[in-house]
C-alpha cells in the first residue's frame, strides 16, 4: 500500500464456535452489523466491500461471489467482491479494501471474512476436500496437518524436537482462550493432555490443532484523514502485504522447499517490514497475532516473522516471553487453536484481535499494558501463500 | 534362426504375510502351518507385474530397448474391459506397439511365454516383455484361502544370451469345470478336491510334462529340476510320482512362506528351480489350468542364475506380519471408510506423461529439473524451452509424516517427500513401516493403486523404504 494511510474505524465479529442454529448468512449479517454500528455508520455509507470465504460450494450455502456478502446486507447497486487465497484469505480481503481505499476507490470500505465450516461433520469439512477433491493423483493422501508433519519431522532432524515448545503453544494459547469470551474452546489445558492426545500426523496430536469452526468477522476501512474528521476510535493499518511463494499441489515437490519454515511468510513479511520502517520486530512490536493452525507453525513462525534466529522458535516460548507478562505476548486471542480456523474469516479476525488490544478494548487478563504496535499474520495452503499485516495506534505514527 | 530364451527373470513377492493358523483360528478351523503373502492395499495385479518387470528389466533403461511387444497374464484382471499390457507398457517407459493381455487361465503366464517365442520366431519381436501377477481371493474362512499366495513375476523372452534356453513346450486346453470364477463372483469356485486332484491336475500337468519332454527328445528321466504349478495341495507330488520324476521339487519353500500364486506361480518355480544347476541342465516347469502348458529349457552359462531366487530371498526376509483383521480389510471381506475422489479422464490423459510413466521437463537453457512438469522455468523463467526428464525411479526420503486421518485399509498412511535426483516427489510412502523412516532413508519409487475415484483405478509412483 502506498499514498494516504488507512484506518480500520470499525470491527465486529461473531463468537467462533459450532452455530448450528446460525447460518452463513446470519453470522455475515451480525458481524458486518456490529463493524458498521462501531463505524458510527450505516449499511448506506458503505460504498464498496469485500467477502473472504476460501471454499465455495463446499459446506452449504456460500457461493463463490460477493453476492453472498451483498445479498444478506440488501447491499445492492455498489462493487461487492469475493477473494479466496487459502488460509489468507481473510487478510487478503482486507488487503483489497485496503487498496481500494488508498487509491481513492472506495471511501467507506465493508470487508467481511466468513466461513461456515460446521454445517458438515469435520471429516467433510476441510479433509474431505483432500480426500475426495483437487487433483486426482499429485499430492493425494495430503492433509492440513500433514503438511505441518512433514515439518516437525524434518525440523527435529535439523535442529531437535519441537515437541516440548509445541506444548507450551497448545498450554498458552488454551490459556488465552479460556479467558477469551469469543473463542470456541475455552478450556485451559496442562501438558499432559496435550501430549496424552489422540495422534493426527506425525509429531502432531490432537491438541496441537486448531478446531473445525464457524465463524465470521468484519471491519470498515476508510483514510486516517476521515477517521480524524469523524472524530472516532480508530487503529491504523499500516501495512497490509501478502506474497505467493509456491504452488498448491505442488508446494511439496519444490525443492527449494527446506521443510523449517516458509518462504511465504518470510517474504511477506519483509514486505510489511519495510513499508512499516521495522528492523527489530521482537522489539518493536507490542502484541502478535499469528498462524497457529498446528503448534508447531507458531514455533516456526516465531522464526519466520524474524522474532527468533532460525532454530530457536522453541526458546521463544518456552522462555515465556510470547505468553502473559512477557515481552511480545502471541495470540493473547487463544489462535486458532482456541478460536478455531473458519478460513475466510480468521485472517479478518486477527487484525481485529490486535486492533482491540491497541485500543484496550479486551478483558484485564489478556490485556497488553500500553500496546501500540502489533502484526497479524495468516499463512495459506500449504503454506504457498501468506499475509503479514502491521496495526497501529494513531499517535503512534504522528 | 536362434532358439529363444528367457533373457531376465524378476519377481514381485509382496511385503505383507499372513500367518495361516491365525487366518484358519478366525474362522474357528484348523491350518497347516506356514503364511501366506497378502498383497498391500495398494497393490493389484498390474502394479505387482510392473514392480516384478522392473525388476526384470534392471535399472538400465537400455533394457527397455528392442522389447516389441508386452504380454500380461492374470487370471485377477483389474479391468474387465481395458487393457493392461499398455498401462504396463507406459509405466515402464516400453515403446512397445505389441500389447496383448491373456486372461482367464491358471496357465496364462506360460502361454504368454509361449506365444513370445512365437512371436519371436515369426520375426514380428525381436524381445518380449512376459509378465504374469495374480491376487486371486478365495471362499474367505476355506483352505484355499489360506493356501494361496500373492506374487508377480516377468520375464524377457528373446534369442539374445539367455539364463535358460527354450528346447521344448507343449500345452493342450479341456473344457472341464474345475475351477472357475464368473463376473459377479467375488472368489474363484473350486469343484471337489478330490476330483479336480486326480481327475484334472494331475493327468493334465503330467500330460503336458510327458509331451514336451518327448518333442525336445528327452525322457523325465533326463531332467535335473522339475516343478508343477497347481492350485491345490499335493498335486505336485502325485504329477512326479505319475512321471517317475526323483528330481526334488522346488515348490517346498514357496508352499511353507508364499502360497500358490496363479499366473506367476510357474515363474517362482522357475526362479527356485535354477539356482544350483549347472550350465547343460534341463529344467521342466509346467502349469495347470484349464489343460496345462509346459515348457522345458536347458540352463546357459549365465551369472543371472540365482537372480530370481535371490529377489525372492530378499522379499522373504523383509517379510511384515500381517494381521487377520487388517488383511480382511484389504480384501475388503471387513467394510472401510468408503471414498470417492473426483477425478477427471482428459486430465489424467494430458497428464500421462507425469503420474503414470514419471517423467518431468529439465530446463535446456539452465538445466533446473521439475517435477511435475513446467513449461516456465523456476531458475531462469524460460518460456517453453523443455526438455523431457525421465526421473530415475529410486530416492532417498527427506522427510515423513504418519497420517492418521486420510482413510486407508491399513493402520496408517505415510507420507514423504523423497529428493529423486535433482527434483522431489511428494508421495504415499508404502511397504514400509513407520520406524524404518528417516531422513536420508533409499526409497525405491513403485507403481500403486492411489483410488478408485470415478470407478477407474488410478495408479502413481509410492515411495518404498529399501533397507
């Protein structure tokens, strides 16, 4: 993004969970509503927007246009897109209003991630589309959390097990969730459960995956120079990047592929770095919302995000420096492990996570003391894409 | 004209094997001991036949040069209609114009040899590719069950320097009803013991034996090595007593540890029965079924001589004991998850090239290898200016993962990713337990039945951990 800064004015958001008696409608519906209302705006100043959900036709009623978003909100007559990248696709939806404000496109901009993964059984929801869709024969047999597998194996033989800093992911994030009143599990867990579980893949057990989840969440953009004008709380989103590093089926053939961490994230963020002016992100930023699809990506994403030297992820949170009371607390939400993973709306959600932690807007036990700067981070695929994005408070900046 | 000969011989004993008396204790009856081999989840006849002709063939794909035509007996056909000579053909990268398959008979597998040296002899091959595999399933619970065993095996035919040298044949068919599977059968029938023994077996596999010997000039008497493919037990002893033979058998190890495989069984007789002879030897192999064909071959001087026994030696002692429960799952006599992916037949026609005969593009400009294929390069971003890249067909793992959601008839799926000389392959680890992956592990790549999404089966290379 370049030109005149954007301000996220409003946000809102469904509690994450298993709404069997909401549809995806009615969650678009009230977490656009709640983002609008916090805007001091209505559904009529709203003059473009954009709807992340990542997989169309896929659990019931989400089709695979914006319709879905402008047909719930009666938000005729206006551009309403949909975006899909993967597990990023909720940041990359922010992105496009993002841009469409600062090009001047777009004044009041309504960006809302939805996914409703929860109107099927979990073994239909996103394993199914492994086992039964996308390429009939190149990378079949693949799951999400195989993926990640693949990665704690090869980390272990590179620099030792992940396992003990795993745990400590799953015990702090469950941690934050449990204090959390908008996350889907809200059960602190201790050590022993989390390595007691059911295995999933490889080093990878239950309690190092994020839940099966529905969900939905929304925020409205406009430029700083408005937000100041409407005289309303505000954050600012000062950078907003995403880079694609790999293919999809094809992600694991690459042979620059080392099997540590991903390259998309990396790239990604050097992008939101430079154009944020940060050279020592564990110092400068206050509060990390990132990826914890599988404990072990936080570990390597600790590594990615450049908060820790390659290898020691693990040291990072097992010091306890990203969980309370530390240096750089991570996903002070509980993650995706504790709110779940409803693809297109996480990305939305994180900005949101760290956005109120700016704006001292969540519960004493989570809160950050005096935080100002904080990152968002959405990885997708298998891990071919992903999405670094850099908040703000105003006086911050000035 | 040069007499043909079996050039190369490859065997294909699978990893997995079941114990007979823990099979026979399921179902509350009794066993002789011994075990059985059981085909893996993913393996059928044709991909058994491609990992034993590989084995034929060797690694040096100049072994592939000159064969003209494939030949592919089973009587466990994996379609009914389609061909599997020329799925064969393509996943071993053979040229060949020739493609026949032989179904329906027990001694398939040496007609095929058979009508390789005609072919030969007519002058049309100048090398055929023969190559006979079978997963025959029987009454679950019977003694045939039990009693069979699943294998595949290939030799090349052709009149260049040979293990054994072809001097006599003879086969001859009969319409009796011995044994016999119709298309909606799920096992094969088999009529009285009793009388399928003695009525049909015996007199044919001694009729066939009697009449090549006599057609090469030769009495039983003058063989060194002997052996009858029957699908029942002790068919083999009743032939030799027939014949007067006093020339040991070399079935007793592969009725203890294999089982009767069908269409390859002749083969693994074959492989056992020539380590040990001397150059001049006559050797006898004959196979009943529907009639029987026997063939009878003197022994060349050749170092390639205990190759097949040696092959089987090997898959023996890397023999995994299978239990009941997840065998019955794999024959699918105990039901599994049901799947059904999508599939699509023009995409896996453009994408021949890759999934079924494993070959990527290597950049001509800067020489970076893809797999799958490119047509931009990752290094130097060329536009279209590929090579084909015949990716060898072993690795070493990279790394692992043991999947315990994606639905299989086994306890759990691995996945790896394996460095395949300058390019990767990301694919089902098979045949291989989870403790003996490991980073920098060799891998074999073997062809395996992925699904059946769409009701067609679909084959890719799987990675095999080789000790």
């Amino acid at each position: 993004m370049a030109g005149s800064q954007v301000a996220i004015i409003g946000m809102g958001k469904t509690a994450f969970g298993e709404h069997f008696a909401r549809s995806y409608a009615d969650m678009v519906i009230d977490a656009a509503t709640e983002a609008i209302d916090d805007a001091g705006l209505t559904l009529d100043d709203i003059d473009a927007a954009w709807l992340g959900t990542a997989f169309s036709y896929t659990y019931s009623e989400e089709g695979n246009a914006g319709t879905s978003l402008a047909e719930p909100l009666a938000l005729w007559g206006r551009p309403v897109t949909r975006v899909a990248n993967y597990c990023a696709t909720g940041m990359d939806a922010v992105r496009q209003g993002a841009m469409a404000v600062v090009g001047g496109f777009s004044e009041y901009a309504l960006v809302v991630g939805a996914e409703k993964m929860r109107d099927v059984a979990p073994r239909a929801s996103l394993l199914g589309q492994h086992i039964e869709r996308g390429h009939p024969v190149i990378a079949k047999g693949r799951t999400a959390p195989g993926i990640f597998g693949l990665i704690a194996n090869r980390y272990t033989h590179d620099y030792g097990s992940p396992r003990e800093a795993m745990t400590a992911v799953a015990v702090k994030n469950h941690h934050y969730g449990a204090i959390n009143p908008n996350a889907h599990l809200r059960s602190a867990v201790d050590p022993g459960q989390v390595e007691r579980a059911a295995p999933v893949s490889g080093m990878i057990g239950l309690l190092d995956c994020c839940p099966t989840t529905d969900g939905a969440a929304a925020v409205v953009l406009t430029t700083v120079d408005r937000a100041r004008e409407l005289g309303i709380e505000y954050t600012v989103l000062v950078a907003c990047e995403l880079a694609a590093t790999q293919g999809y089926f094809t992600a694991q053939f690459d042979t620059g592929n080392d099997f540590l961490g991903f390259d998309s994230t990396r790239a990604a963020a050097a992008l939101a770095y430079r154009k944020a002016g940060i050279t020592d992100p564990l110092a400068e930023l206050d509060v990390v919302e990132c990826h914890d699809c599988f404990t072990v990506t936080e570990v390597i994403n600790y590594e990615d995000l450049g908060l820790a030297e390659r290898g020691a992820g693990r040291r990072l949170v097992l010091s306890g420096e990203t969980g309370p009371g530390g240096a750089l607390p991570v996903n002070t939400s509980g993650g995706l492990q504790s709110c779940g993973h409803p693809i297109g709306a996480s990305g939305v959600r994180m900005i949101i996570d760290v956005a109120e932690q700016l704006l001292a807007r969540c519960e004493p036990d989570r809160q950050v003391p005096d935080a100002e700067l904080g990152l968002a981070h959405a990885l997708g695929g298998p891990g071919s894409v992903a999405a670094v994005t850099i908040v703000s408070r105003p006086e911050r900046l000035a | 004209m040069n007499i043909a000969g079996i050039e190369a011989l490859g065997i294909h004993i699978p990893r997995w094997s079941l114990d007979r008396e823990a099979l026979a204790q399921n179902w509350s009856a009794k066993s002789a001991p011994g075990a059985r081999t059981v085909a893996n989840f993913d393996e059928d006849s044709l991909t058994m036949g491609v990992e034993a002709a590989l084995r034929a063939l060797g690694p040096d794909p100049s072994a592939r040069d000159g064969i003209d035509a494939v030949l592919f007996a089973t009587t466990t056909p994996v379609f009914t209609e389609k061909q599997h000579a020329a799925v064969v053909a393509a996943a071993l990268r053979i040229p060949a114009d020739q493609c026949v398959d032989l179904t329906g008979s027990l001694r398939s597998g040496l007609d095929a040899v058979r009508l390789a040296c005609g072919l030969i002899r007519g002058g049309t091959a100048r090398h055929v590719l023969v190559i006979a595999a079978d997963r025959r399933d029987l009454q679950p619970g019977g003694p045939h069950e039990r009693l069979s065993g699943d294998a595949g095996a290939a030799v090349v035919v052709g009149t260049g320097p040979s293990i054994v040298s072809l001097i006599g044949q003879a086969t001859f068919s009969d319409p009796a009803a011995g044994i016999w599977r119709s298309p909606e059968d799920r096992w094969s029938r088999v009529a009285d013991d009793r009388f399928v023994t003695t009525e049909l077996l015996t007199p044919w596999l001694a009729a066939a034996a009697g009449r090549a010997c006599t057609m090469a000039g030769f009495g039983a008497e003058d063989l060194h090595a002997a052996a009858f493919a029957a699908p029942l037990a002790r068919v083999e002893a009743s032939v030799s007593s027939r014949l007067g033979l006093t020339v040991p058998s070399p079935s007793g190890g592969i009725d203890r540890d294999i089982g009767y495989t069908g269409v390859a069984h002749p083969f693994l007789q074959l492989a056992l029965s020539l380590t040990d002879r001397l150059p001049g030897e006559r050797v006898l192999i004959a196979a009943a079924g529907d009639g029987a064909t026997a063939l009878l071959g003197t022994v060349s001087d050749h170092d390639g001589l205990s190759e097949g026994a040696s092959q089987m030696a090997a898959a023996l002692r890397r023999r995994r004991e299978l239990p009941v429960g997840m065998y019955q799952r794999m024959r699918g006599q105990l039901p599994v998850e049901p799947v059904n992916p999508s599939t699509s037949e023009m995409l896996l026609r453009r994408e021949q090239s890759v999934g079924l005969e494993l070959r990527g593009t290597r950049c001509r400009k800067c020489g970076r290898g893809h797999f799958p294929p490119r047509r931009i390069c990752l290094e130097c971003h060329t536009v279209d200016l590929m090579d084909t890249l015949e990716l060898p067909r072993n690795g070493a793992l990279f790394t692992h993962t043991v999947e315990h959601l994606f639905p299989v008839p086994v306890n759990e799926l691995i996945m790896g990713v394996v460095d395949v000389g300058d390019v990767r392959v990301y694919t089902q680890v098979t045949d291989t337990a989870p403790d003996e992956c490991g980073p920098g592990r060799p891998v074999d790549l073997v062809l395996r039945k992925l699904h059946d999404g769409g009701h067609l089966p679909h084959y890719f290379w799987k990675a095999k951990v080789v000790s």
